[in-house]
C-alpha cells in the first residue's frame, strides 16, 4: 500500500510536570529513529512545565509543538484540549517515558490505514521494571476485531501508550474527557458505539517503563471509586448492559484490594501474559537508557 503523506501522522504525546527529563529525553530519541517519520508531535502538558522538561523539548531535533495549559487537568481533560489541535489524519499515542521500536510508527499506521472500519489499533506491549534491573513482563491485548470487541466490556482492550488511532474516530465518538484513570478505555467504547473497531498487532514494538509507583496506582479504594465511577457512567450513557457491567466491575474489584505485595507479584507474573514475543529490539535500548 502507499504511504501517506507525512502530514497526515501526528504523534501526541502528554507530558505531566513530574515526568523525568532523562526518561523523555529517550522517548524523543526513539521518534528520532522511527523509520516513518510524522509530520509534527504534539506535546500536550498537563499544567506547568519545569525548566528541565522545556530543555529537554528544545534540544531536541524534532518538530514538536507544546500545547501548554495554565493549571494541571489530569489526562483526559488535557487531551481533550490538544487532541483536536493534531493536524493529522492518523494520530500516534506517545507516552513521554516508554521506548519504542524504530517500526513502530509505520507499523500501527500501516494496519490503521488498511481498513478505514477500524478506529484504533495497537500493539503488544513490554513492561520494564526500572526498579529491578529491568525485569521483563507484559501486557497482551487480543489481535482479532471480534475479540477486541469481547473484551470491551470486561478489560481494556488496547494498550494506549502503543494505539494510532483516526482523527475521524476521535471526532465521531466525542473525543477524549475527563474520566480518571479510565479515559483511554472510556474513548474506546464511545469509538465502538460509533461504528468503528478495535484491533491489535500481534508484535510488541512499544516498552513502558514502570516502577512501583505506577503498579500501585492500580490497587486500592481510591482506584476502586474511580473503576465503579466508570462503569456507572457506562451504565448511565447506555453503553453497557447494566448486568454485564456490574459483574465485570464486582470481578474486577478484589484485585484491586489485594495486600501491596500480592498486587506487585501479580502485575509481575505471567498470569498476565509472558513476554514470549520478539522484543529484542528493546534491550539496546534499555541500555542506552541505564549509560
């Protein structure tokens, strides 16, 4: 197939004030390398930005534009703001810390552009634990449409750091909003409703960085507020059988509840899935990133 033109590919990434300048400083690094270049990246910040992170930006070879905004929103909200801005017509999510293969961008937008039902495609993705010499785990997300769309309910069934979605889509389902700790998911079941589908490569070309503060976001009362919180607004807008959400979100809640070391062992393990995909591409990377 031919490729689009360059300005039809936007990255977009969001960047918290928090964020590492080393870490970012990497993440740039790998869209330098991408075989298939986009247009422009997008950096949306979620609020102020320390002097760190700005050096970082400008140093940096890329043509980037920062969408600044006065205060922190949170996620959802900042990119609800920033997303519309993206000029292109395929957008690749970019987290500000995880690495990325040099294939990455060409291969989510190749699979996107080949069939314009689907809304947003991914790929599989690496877990490594910076806090244990780089332990490897992973995340798998299901490769057909039909299954994709089986999961909707009861799991996320795309790993966002890793998805080039169409602009169209975005537009169509209502775009990003504020929906703590669940707006990526929360945009895929709008997409869905709106008549476009889900999919994933079965390769993994996209690293999360992750530590312990990232895994224990997931557990706990606060997280079990905000996962009850968007199932009752699934509920509400008629996007779930309210059966069928109520058992998913009740499934989901005892793991939210396990003791911190019970939680760490099991977003570790292969219950999870095991990194048995081709990811020989991050371990140059990864040492690059520990120089």
């Amino acid at each position: 197939m031919a490729w689009p033109a360059p300005s039809q590919i936007s990255w977009l990434m969001p960047l918290a004030p928090t964020e590492d300048p080393e870490l970012l400083h990497t993440t740039l690094e790998c869209l330098k390398q991408q075989t298939l270049q986009a247009h422009e990246l997008v950096i949306a910040a979620d609020g102020p930005l320390p002097g760190a992170l700005e050096r970082v930006i400008d140093a940096s070879a890329l043509r980037g534009r920062l969408i600044p905004q006065a205060r922190q929103q949170g996620i959802g909200a900042t990119l609800a703001n920033a997303a519309p801005l993206c000029r292109g017509e395929a957008i690749v999510r970019i987290d500000s810390d995880d690495l990325y293969a040099a294939t990455h961008t060409a291969d989510v937008v190749e699979m996107l552009l080949a069939d314009e039902r689907i809304g947003a495609v991914g790929c599989q993705l690496l877990e490594l634990d910076i806090e244990r010499s780089w332990q490897r785990s992973a995340r798998r997300t299901p490769i057909g449409v039909d299954e994709a769309k089986r999961w909707l309910p009861w799991r996320n069934p795309l790993n966002h750091q890793t998805v080039a979605m169409r602009k169209q889509a975005l537009k169509e389902a209502g775009g990003y909003r504020h929906c703590p700790g669940f707006e990526d998911w929360d945009l895929w079941l709008r997409m869905s409703d709106a008549g476009y589908v889900l999919c994933n490569l079965p390769t993994c070309t996209a690293a999360a960085r992750v530590n312990r503060s990232h895994r224990q976001r997931r557990r706990g009362l606060d997280y079990v507020r905000q996962e009850c919180a968007f199932y009752g607004r699934q509920i509400r807008e008629r996007r779930m059988n309210p059966a069928l959400a109520s058992v998913a979100c009740l499934a989901r809640l005892p793991w939210r509840l396990l003791p911190a070391p019970m939680f760490q062992w099991w977003m570790q393990s292969g219950l999870r899935g095991s990194p048995a995909f081709d990811a020989s591409w991050v371990t140059q990377l990864s040492e690059q990133a520990t120089r």
